[in-house]
C-alpha cells in the first residue's frame, strides 16, 4: 500500500508525493545496557547514519545533541555531546540507546527510535503503524556513532 500526500512547491504547483507503506516490525532482544543483535541482522552504513543523524525528518540527533557535523550550523545542548561515543560505549550499547533510550534512563526526554508500533499511540494517521526510524536506518545510525572515537 502506498500513502500519498500533497506539497506545495514554491510556484503554487502541488504534486503527490509517494510515502511507502510501513515495513515489518523485527523484534530485538534487550540485555543489560545492550542490545547485542543487529536488527533484523542488518548491517549499518556509517555514512548513511551520519546522514540520518543530521536529518531533521529522520534521526535529527541534532536537535539535542552537538555532533561532529561542521556543515550543519545548529547543534542542540539538551543531550551529551556525542563526538567520542564510540570509545565510550559499544555498538550493542549505542544500539539500545538508539532503540530505546528509556530502558537505560527512564526519565530521558529521548524519544524511543524503533518501539513496537503495536505499543505506540500516534494521532497522526501519517505516522501510524510506524516506528520513528526503520531497522535499517536504527543500525545505520549506531554504525555511524561507533565510529566517532
């Protein structure tokens, strides 16, 4: 199923633009300050992660945290900084942070990346059935945090 939306472009113009459906929840399994599986068993792409991170419709990381992103000019100070994250946690452990903040720090203002969308109440009809990054974009991001050593 496809969702379609109308946007406005600059000349007054409004073309469809194509949302995909929602893709299948893939469980995770958390352990102690980890998540230690990949989800899905998926492998992350730094470089997309990065761009995930920066990404203000997707991640937006930078809305809390300051990040090793020089070309971005606003970086947020709500949040630690993440530069150094990869010496200081693993990947299972950036993982769970990026999955589920809250089951390390349950009074984080983090939102909670990739919930079950069965656990989730979302107003938004847009939205529901969906969880706010998708697995792939999830590992894509701990890939690229576990690189900022």
């Amino acid at each position: 199923m496809i969702f379609r939306h109308l946007f406005l472009i600059p000349i007054g113009i409004a073309l469809a633009a194509e949302v995909p459906a929602a893709e299948p929840y893939l469980a995770w399994r958390a352990e102690p300050a980890s998540v230690p599986e990949p989800l899905g068993g998926l492998k992350g792409d730094a470089q997309r992660g990065r761009a995930v991170a920066a990404n203000q419709a997707q991640g937006n990381c930078l809305a809390c945290h300051p990040l090793p992103i020089p070309e971005e000019p606003f970086h947020g100070e709500i949040g630690p900084p993440l530069a150094g994250v990869g010496s200081r946690l693993p990947a299972v452990g950036i993982r769970l942070w990026v999955i589920n903040a809250r089951l390390i720090k349950p009074d984080t203002i983090m939102p909670a990346f990739y919930l079950d969308p069965k656990e989730i109440y979302r107003s938004d009809d847009d939205h529901a059935g969906r969880t706010l990054l998708s697995a792939q974009q999830v590992e894509d991001v701990v890939a690229y945090l576990a690189t900022l050593k």
